[in-house]
C-alpha cells in the first residue's frame, strides 16, 4: 500500500512542490509536509509528498550492503 | 464555398454539393494523384506478379492529438506497418472518415495533412475514399478506417506464419518501448504529468524492406496494442517454444519507465506504433542489427531475448537482480494503482 | 532513477542473500503485509534467493483485496445516481461486487474516472458545481492522509459537491488479529510507508507481547533483502524487537502533519476486512465535525446481501495459511481478467502477483 516514489524537489510553492523523476515533471502537493527546499528529494504517493529522503541515512544504508560483500569475492 | 464553414455538417457527408467541395479542397487537395483525382467509385489498380498482401484497421484514439503525431499520422503507420511486418511491400491505401457533426474543419485539415505527409513519407498512394458524417454524439469526433494493399514476394509469405522457429532463434526490436501508450495516457488523462514522451509512430516499411534486403528473418510483428508481452506470448503459443527475455536488453526511455514506476505499469505491456518484433537465425542477427542501427528507425535496437526449448508456450523474462518471471498477455487495460 | 536504482543492484542483493544463507539454521516463517513488498518479492524473484529455512508468507496487504462486497457494491450503487461523477484511483476499477463493476458501470453510462491523486477529484468537484463528486477511499494509513487532506481543504474552500465513501483501514489490528489467531509467524516485514506515516511505536505490542520480530522494510530488492537478513538474525539470537531498515525515509515518530490530518477528520470503527471477518477499531469513518463529506451519511442506496464466492479460499490465503496453488480456483475460474476472490482482484493481491510472477 505503498506505491511511491522518490523525486526530486525543482521549486517551491506554498503549499505546492514542482519535483521530477528522470525529466517527468509533477505539482505535487505539500499539504502533509513542510520544511521542503529545492534539491530536497521527497517521497511521492498519489500526488502528495508524504515524506523526505534522508541522503545521509540512503548512504548509510548502501555502505552497509555493499560493506557485506567486501570480504566476498563476486 | 468551403471556408464559410468553421465545422463539418451533416450536409458535408450526403454526397451533393457541400461534400464534394469538402473533398476538392481538402482530401484532393492534400491526397491527389492521378488515380485519386479520376474520383471514380473504385480505384483501377495495376494487379502485381506476385501475390497481394491487404490489411484494415479502423483508429479511433482519443485524444486526437498527441505528442509525436494525431490519428491522421497513426492511420496510415497502422496499415502500412501492418503490410510492412508481413513482408509485403505497402502500395496503396482507401482512407474513410466517420466524422461527428460539428467538428472543425481546421482540425480536420490538420489530420488530413498528417495523413497526406506520412502517406508521401511511407511511398504510398491513397488512391480512394469515403466520407461520412453522423449526428452529433453518435461517435466520439471522428473514427478513420485504412485499409492497405501490398504486393508481397513469394520468399517473403513465411513471415507472417511463425513456421520454423528453433531454440537459438534471436530477437530483436527497433527501439524503445512504451513510448507511444505512455505519450496517449498522458495526454488523454487528467494526471497532470509532464515529459517529453512522444509517441513513435512512424512508418516502418523502408526500414523492413533494408532488412528484407540484407538478410533473412524468420518472423516479424509489430508490438502495437498489449505491448511487446501480448506479441511474445503469442508467438510462443504458436510455435510452442519458450522465450527468454533479458530485462537489461529492453530499451526503455527514462521517462518512460519512470511513468511506469510512478503508476504501476509494465512497460512491456504498452503499446507501440513505430516498432516491429523480429525473429532471425542466431548468425543473422549482426547482419540485421547494422542494418538497424544505420536507419533513423533503428537507432536504439537492440536483441532482447531469444527462443529456446525451455518452458514451452511460455514467456519468462530474466531480471536485473538475477531473478526470473513469467511475462503474461495483457488482461485488460493497464490501470494506474495506487498499491 | 535516484534513491531507486541503487537498491536494485544485483551484487548487493545476491551478497545479502549469501549472508542469510550463512546466518539462517532455524526454520521461520516471516510474513509481510504490504501489497508493495508482495510485488516487489515477486517482480524481482527475491523468494528464490532465500535458504529453504525462510519462508516468507503475504498476508492482508492489499487495500483493495480486503475491501468488503459491501463498499464496492456502494460505490456501484452511488455511480447509477443521476448527476455522480465517481472519481477513484485506478486500482478499484476493475473490481468485481456481486453483479458488476466500475468498469461496467462506466460502459453502461456511468461518469466514473480515473485519478491519480484525491485533489483531482476536488477539481472537478469546483469545475462541475451541478454534480455530485464521490470519492471511494482505499488505503492504509500511507493512502488515508491524502483523503483527509482533501476533506479538509473542501471544507476551507467551501466545496459543497464532494463526498469519500471511506473503507481506509489501519495495519496494527490486521497485524494482532493474524497473530491471535494463532498464525504461525515469527517476524513480520513491516510495511515501510505506512510506517514513514505513523512512526514505528505501532508494533511495539507485536515485539514485546507476543514476541514476534518487526522490520519496517523499504520497497527495493536491497532494502527487502535486507529485512529479511535483519530478521533472521533477531530470531536466530532470540531477540525479537522493532527494528527498522528503511532509515532513509522512516523516522521514528512519523510524519506528525500526517497524523494530525487523520486525527482532525477520521476515527476509528470495527470494519469488515474481506476473507477475515470484522477486526475491531481496523477502520478509518469520517467523524461528525466533516460529515456533510460522508457520503455515507450523505447518501441512501440499495445494495444486495453480499456472500462469498463458493470454493474460493482467499481468507486463508490473507492469514497466510494457504498459498494461490492450493486453491481449486486459482488460474482456471479465477484469474486476473476475471477474478473471483478477494486475492485476484488487484493486480497487488497475493493471487494476481502469483499469477503473473511465476515460474
């Protein structure tokens, strides 16, 4: 029940986030979140941003898998 | 005279006078050769040696206009397409309209010249006609039916049967998938995405003829509605064989599959309207791909898979990640989900 | 494509998977509940990396799959009023109630269209005031937010014409009712936008009580992959707890805004899930401060006595305890193009995904 994806954020305004997923661009709507900025990625479900990317957990996140395969050989 | 009326009229398809003005200065206009121009109740057409390809479809697409074209344009790729794929070399086209009263005429002339220009472009006549207009309502706008006439060598007949297909057998597509069925939807719904997706249609027949020209294949069918899955899955029933699909082999536009992620859709499922579906020897498939890749239609072709003895009947696709799945026949329309 | 990609590389998923494979002795059965993941398993083949130790299980994470008879017969019913515009995500569409469906309707001459967010259906609510715009609401709590966000924004701008017909449901009771039905599960792959939305102190009483592990999962093979490895490894050392895997979206705490748009419009109610039976305080009704939005208050319609299809075993397959191959009518009376049973009616159910994924 989860169909979202992540895009990034273009512009903002008020209550609405122009953002882009490969150069498909969309309005979507910022009515359940805020503190959103240009360059922000956000999470986006049928047309709402329901929440941010963290990059810094996304990347945390990568290490650790690829950390699992670096005393393997593949 | 014609240019008093801004929209067709019932009188515009009753077969006096506002009629053959709207034929005049429209369809002659834009269509005209000296066997259209005779305006004779059947065409009088030279019979080729060899045998006669024909083929119909009506187009009835909503939106009319869309990126990369309108129903104009699509009704002659259809057709010519449809002959081109069976191996025949497309000749002549009878174009019908079943207009809505009240549509304007600007937008059909529009139409009309999208029709004429591709025609000219795929190097085929129109060589007659029909025009008929229906109360308001009693059709959505307007509905164009093609039918085609080819001539089709004898060494060429075999293609459109699926006959001797083999484990090895590679195949291959011209290009990227989904654009068209994507670049419809949205224009047709109220989504409000925005991207570059344009349909591709476009007439494939110089493209198959340098191909035909230059190799041998074994089987070709153009991937229009269902997508690339409902061709393969046919193809797989007819023959019986397995087919094996590598997903990093499918070109895909960005967009494209970005749409797809967005709404839930399989790219494999949509349709096309500038590609064909080839199925060649293993030792043919360079030659047919220089032949591609040296044509504006082929810039992105690419072998997706091949024909082997494994699961029979069956379409399996082998994914990025390592992991296999069965590619199904489109049931139905492809719905956005929000699951 | 950003945040997507990475998550699908195949050395990182085949890495995680020799891990579990290097850490898995027990046999466990770990269950998700989330339509999301059940694609995502299937799309990419995720089952068949796992040891045969692991056994992972779908359990009711289809919105749609769990909507009673009742609601789609409604939605039905409302889409024959002259001057309704039904407008509904595309996943309802096809479904079948007990006579027909929003697709029939519409060949029929219903006005019924597909959005893709609720706010389209406030748009045309402004641009058609002579009609009466009915939303159906399916959805867990990642979905149910968006609904409330657009009552709500009605209200404030006086929209007068639009109505939801609600059958949001919530995932913590589904999640209790399995387990105290005495489901044998010992972990649950949690669903990571539902929880990006309420936070994760909703499974708590799972770990804690009943000692079930909980990982809130992304939606990427990695990111499921991941889950699964996290899991096992709580089980096999015996420390079952809430843990989460998808850190680049889900907090803790959830998204607070979120929350408080539900609070503000909806409360809870027993509902009925199809194929389990009714769970208390499961379902999301829209309070009385915005019941002019309620269609169901709104509106009065005759909907026929809705009864289970005979041999079809979807209640089973939502709890888990059966998988689509055991059903008599699974991919012979029953398949995607005319589906019988809860499971097969969305694409996303247990039974559809069966179908189109396997090998």
């Amino acid at each position: 029940m989860c169909l979202a994806i992540p895009a990034k954020v273009i512009s903002v305004d008020g209550v609405c986030a122009r953002v882009s997923i490969e150069d498909v661009e969309y309005t979507a709507s910022l009515l359940l979140l805020d503190d959103v900025k240009p360059g922000d990625f956000i999470m986006l479900h049928a047309g709402f941003a329901i929440e941010k990317v963290d990059p810094v957990e996304a990347a945390e996140t990568l290490r650790l898998l690829n950390e699992m395969g670096n005393y393997r050989p593949y | 005279m014609i240019q008093k009326d801004k929209n067709i009229m019932l009188g515009h398809g009753s077969g006096g006078r506002m009629m053959h003005e709207l034929i005049e200065t429209l369809f002659i206009k834009h269509f005209g050769n000296s066997i259209l121009n005779d305006q004779t109740d059947a065409a009088i057409l030279p019979v080729p040696s060899d045998e006669i390809a024909f083929t119909t479809d009506s187009f009835v697409i909503d939106p009319l206009f869309f990126p990369g074209g309108n129903i104009g344009k699509l009704a002659v790729c259809g057709t010519v397409n449809d002959l081109a794929v069976s191996g025949a070399e497309p000749l002549y086209l009878s174009v019908s309209f079943i207009i809505e009263e009240g549509f304007p005429i600007n937008e059909l002339e529009i139409i009309v010249s999208s029709l004429a220009q591709e025609a000219q472009k795929a190097g085929v006549l129109i060589v007659t006609g029909d025009t008929k207009v229906v109360n308001r309502g009693k059709c959505d706008k307007l509905f164009i039916n093609t039918s085609g006439i080819g001539r089709i060598r004898k060494e060429n007949i075999h293609i459109s049967k699926a006959l001797n297909i083999e484990s090895g057998d590679v195949i291959i597509i011209n290009g990227t998938i989904g654009d068209h069925g994507m670049a419809v939807m949205n224009a047709r719904e109220s989504f409000n995405f925005r991207t570059s997706v344009e349909s591709d249609c476009t007439s494939l027949n110089r493209l198959i003829s340098a191909v035909l020209n230059k190799s041998h294949v074994k089987f070709m069918r153009d991937p229009t509605r269902g997508g690339v899955a409902t061709v393969l899955n046919e193809l797989a029933g007819k023959t019986g064989m397995g087919i094996e699909i590598e997903e990093s082999s499918l070109p895909l536009r960005n967009s494209v599959k970005a749409m797809c992620e967005i709404l839930g859709f399989d790219p494999l499922h949509i349709a096309n309207e500038g590609k064909v579906l080839i199925v060649a020897g293993e030792q043919r498939a360079s030659e047919i791909m220089e032949v591609l890749l040296n044509h504006e239609s082929g810039k992105e072709s690419s072998v997706i898979g091949r024909i082997v003895n494994d699961h029979a009947g069956r379409v399996v696709l082998r994914n990025q990640t390592g992991g296999s799945r069965i590619i199904d026949s489109l049931s139905g329309d492809q719905l956005p989900r929000i699951c | 494509m950003k945040y997507v990609d990475e998550y699908r590389r195949k050395d990182l998923i085949l890495s995680v998977a020799e891990e579990i494979r290097t850490i898995s002795k027990k046999e466990i059965v770990l269950m998700e509940v989330c339509g999301g993941h059940t694609m995502a398993i299937h799309r990419f083949g995720l089952d068949s990396l796992l040891p045969p130790t692991i056994r992972l299980v779908s359990g009711p994470g289809c919105p749609v799959c769990v909507s009673s008879q009742h609601f789609i017969d409604t939605a039905m019913a409302y889409s024959r009023i002259p001057d309704v515009i039904i407008t509904t995500y595309g996943d309802l569409i096809r479904v079948p109630g007990s006579t027909t469906s929003l697709e029939n309707e519409r060949a029929n001459g219903s006005d019924i269209r597909i959005i893709y967010s609720v706010l389209e259906s406030l748009e045309i609510a402004r641009q058609n005031p002579d009609k009466k715009i009915i939303f159906p609401g399916i959805g867990f709590e990642t979905t149910a937010p968006a609904t409330a966000a657009a009552i709500i924004k009605a209200k404030q701008e006086n929209i007068s014409n639009f109505y939801v017909l609600s059958a949001h449901k919530v995932m913590p009771p589904v999640m209790k009712a399995l387990v105290n039905d005495g489901v044998k599960i010992d972990g649950f792959i949690a669903p990571g936008h539902v929880s990006a939305i309420t936070g994760i102190s909703i499974y708590d009483e799972l770990a804690s009580s009943y000692g079930l592990g909980v990982v809130v999962s992304g939606f990427e093979p990695a990111d499921i992959m991941q889950a699964v490895l996290m899991l096992t490894a709580q089980i096999e050392s015996g420390t079952p707890k809430v843990e989460v895997q998808y850190h680049r979206v889900v907090n803790k705490d959830g998204n607070r805004i979120a929350q408080k748009a539900m609070k503000e419009v909806f409360e809870y109610r027993n509902d009925q899930w199809r194929g389990l039976g009714m769970i208390p305080k499961s379902g999301l009704m829209i309070n009385d401060t915005y019941s002019s939005f309620d269609a169901e208050k709104q509106f009065s319609v005759e909907v026929p006595e809705s009864t289970e299809p005979k041999g079809c075993i979807c209640g089973q397959i939502l709890r888990g305890l059966k998988t689509p191959l055991d059903c008599s009518l699974f991919a012979g009376k029953c398949t995607p193009s005319d589906p019988v049973g809860a499971c097969m009616v969305s694409g996303e159910g247990t039974c559809a995904t069966f179908y189109r994924y396997r090998v």
